[in-house]
C-alpha cells in the first residue's frame, strides 16, 4: 500500500496519511525558554547538534512543548522551570531504568518519557535512544 502524504488544511502541516490525527497550530520557538530552566535551552541544541547529521528533520514548537519530527514524531522537548521533560517514540522500551511508557503511541511503538536535571545526562547513551526513534520514521 502506497500512502501518500497529505497536508492539513487549517494548519499546512505536512501528514503522513490523509487525516492524520494531529495538533493544528505552530507556535514560536523563543517562549518556551523563557523563565525556564536554562538547561530547556542546553538540552534543545544538543538534541538539533546531535541530529543534523543524520539527516533533515522538523522542529515543530507546539503550545506546551517541541516536536520534532521525522514525517512523523519521534521525539518531544518539554521545558520546565526545573528541569526538562524528554519523551521519545519508540519500538521497545529502553534498557535503562529512568525511561517510563507515557503512552501506546501507534500499535508497535510507545512514548517512554524521562526527567534530564542535568547536563550530564545529555550523554552517549540518551543520543543512542534519540538515534533509534529517529530511524524508526526514515523512509
């Protein structure tokens, strides 16, 4: 079956399939910064630095949090005052223990949503979970 991609009428974002169940409505970028902690910012470019060379992408600042996808999500920034919220769409649940399932997200795939407090945490083995959830939406 060959699915074609189809954009919304009301907002203009590009669906994967024709009504594609989606959020209308993109909204600046800079707001979700604000009198946030900074580390929103820090966890933001290191999320865009560390995907730019696997290939394009879409940054997609909703009203409560950032979207990025791929054709479809695979990973979603939430700033906070402490901290930063940061879920992604996977096919199996990560290894490590800090990862909890928000919810079933397509019949295979769930989003598993972890708390970052600190910069350290942006390491090696979270960029492997943000590698697999990216390659999971290449066509």
């Amino acid at each position: 079956m060959n699915r074609q991609p189809s954009i919304c009428p009301k907002c203009g974002r590009e669906l994967q399939i024709a009504n594609q169940e989606h959020v209308c409505g993109l909204y600046d970028l800079e707001p979700h910064f604000e009198n946030r902690d900074p580390l929103g910012l820090v966890a933001f470019d290191w999320m865009c630095d560390f995907l730019d060379p696997l290939g394009s992408y879409n940054v997609m600042p909703m009203k409560t949090f950032i979207a990025f996808a791929n054709h479809v999500n695979f990973a979603f920034l939430k700033t906070r005052k402490s901290g930063v919220d940061l879920s992604l769409v996977l096919d199996t649940a990560p290894s490590t223990g800090d990862f909890r399932m928000v919810t079933v997200y397509s019949r295979n795939k769930a989003i598993y949503k972890t708390t970052i407090r600190d910069a350290c945490e942006l390491d090696e083995r979270l960029a492997d979970h943000l590698a697999n959830a990216y390659r999971l939406t290449a066509r």
